[in-house]
C-alpha cells in the first residue's frame, strides 16, 4: 500500500472537482465512442461494406446496452459529414471537447495525486491528445529500440537511418544499408 495524500496536501474543492468529473467523463465518452466507430469504418472501408455510421448511430440510441442520449450528437455529426475521418473532427464535438479538456486534465492531475487509477479517463485523454498531434513521441520508442538492439532511427531533422553507439558497451553495427537490405 502507498501513501495516502491528503486534502491538506492536494487541496480539491468538490464542487469544482464534481463539475470537473463530468466534464471528463463526457469527453471520455465522446473518445470511446470516435475509436469504435473508427474501427467500424476501418473495417468497412477495408471490406467494403459501406457501413453507414449516423445510421449506426441511431440504431444504438434504440437498443438496451449502449443507448445515450450522446448518441444523438454523434449521429448528428455523422450525418453532416458522412467521410468525416474521425468523431472529434466533427466542428461541434470538436469545440465540445476542447471546451473541456482542461476540466479532464484536472480530474486525471487530482487522481494522480490521491494514487487513484484512473485508466479509462487517462487513455482517453491520450487518444485525444494523441489525435490532435501532428508528431508524436515515437522517436523515444525508436531510440529505445536502438538503444537495447541496435534497431536504428529516424530523425525529423534530417533524412536516413542512424544508429547511436549510446555507451561505451554499444559497438558499431556496421553498415545500416546492408542492415536495412532485406526491409521492404
């Protein structure tokens, strides 16, 4: 067990926290929702289904498991863009998300501190921040391959493959080209 904080070490004001809380989890739910439609229209584009999402959409807002009243908005969205390539590109849930993104990331800051697991709420703030970039951390990914197996890198800055001799323990590994001949 760790340590327990405290309201006198994290001060929280539970009206705004409440507010806060909703305001994620609304934005939570907006991110679900885009990466299973995304799925679906991967699949359909993949298949050539020709799956129409709004309509999907409306469907749910009859069933019993996953009907919301969100879904309104969502088949709304869908249908004033039907090639739209993601939920929260849609300019209104767009503006609905980033009206309370700062509100989601006080609710996930607050849980961090209190040691609160708040996996759903933080992986969903991720895809959206995620989504909204336009370069990502991944090159700490490629350095790290690098690092432990001599994989190489890309860089942003310039183009090629490099490979680091990172410490005094990291030998050369030769010729890249020749390392990178059989990659198609």
């Amino acid at each position: 067990k760790g340590p327990d904080m405290t309201s006198a070490e994290i001060p929280v004001h539970k009206a705004q926290l409440l507010d806060d809380l909703k305001a994620a989890l609304y934005a939570s739910k907006v991110c679900s929702y885009a990466q299973g439609l995304g799925i679906i229209k991967g699949c359909s584009d993949d298949m050539s289904w020709n799956v129409n999402l709004s309509e999907c959409a409306r469907l749910w807002k009859g069933g019993c498991i996953i009907r919301a009243a969100l879904l309104q908005k969502i088949q709304d969205a869908l249908a004033r863009d039907n090639k739209l390539p993601n939920l929260i590109l849609d300019p209104v849930i767009a503006g609905e998300l980033n009206e309370r993104t700062a509100a989601w990331r006080r609710v996930i800051v607050t849980a961090i501190g209190y040691g609160v697991a708040t996996p759903a709420l933080s992986g969903s703030l991720n895809y959206f921040d995620s989504y909204r970039r336009a370069s990502l951390p991944a090159n700490l990914t490629q350095a790290q391959r690098d690092f432990f197996g001599g994989h190489t890198y890309e860089r942003t800055d310039r183009e090629g493959v490099f490979h680091t001799a990172w410490t005094d323990a990291h030998k050369s590994i030769g010729d890249i080209s020749e390392r990178m001949a059989g990659n198609l």
